[in-house]
C-alpha cells in the first residue's frame, strides 16, 4: 500500500513539472502571437494541473481511492490544453517577418 501511495505521490509530481513547463512555453508563444486560443491552452492547463495532480497527492495523503475519480478531469483539461496550444502555434514558424530566410541545406 505505501509503495502505490508513493507512486501516486511520484505521478503528480511529473505531471506537475511537465505541465509547470508547458506553462512556461504557453507563455513564450502568447508574448509572440496573441489570441484567445493560447490563453485558453494556459488556463486549461493550469486547472488540468490542480485537478489531477492534486488529487493525486490528496490520494497518496489519505489513501482515499474515491478522489481518484476526479483525475481523469484533470487529465482531459491537459490534452485539451496541449491541442489549444498545438492549435495557437500552427503556422508560428510560417509566421517570419518578411526578407527573413529559412535556414535549409540547398
């Protein structure tokens, strides 16, 4: 029992960083291109993280398996976080001022 307490304990952690990162790279491709949609992916994100990987820590503390029915809330609000942000950045390398060239072998 204290080894899946730890596990759950190690899994929020992961996903708390991974997703403490994305937030980083939310925020580097809002200050270039500005929109709702990549506010939107930060905010899904943010509640995505509470969600599931505080419930996961509530889980490894109490030991209580029903709070675990909330994380995969938490995980859908993440995956709807990364495809808004996936949706945001199309074209963002397409997106070069003009005279700039792309770097290519030829």
């Amino acid at each position: 029992m204290l080894a899946e307490r730890q596990q759950w304990w190690e899994t929020g952690v992961r996903y708390q960083m991974y997703h403490a990162l994305a937030l980083l790279t939310v925020a580097w491709v809002s200050d270039r291109k500005k929109g709702p949609l990549v506010n939107l992916a930060g905010l899904a994100m943010f509640a995505g993280t509470l969600v599931f990987s505080f419930c996961l820590y509530a889980m490894s503390l109490t030991g209580w398996r029903v709070v675990g029915t909330v994380v995969p809330i938490g995980g859908v609000l993440l995956i709807a976080g990364w495809v808004m942000l996936a949706l945001a950045a199309r074209g963002f390398l397409s997106d070069r001022p003009p005279g700039t060239r792309s770097s290519s072998l030829t």
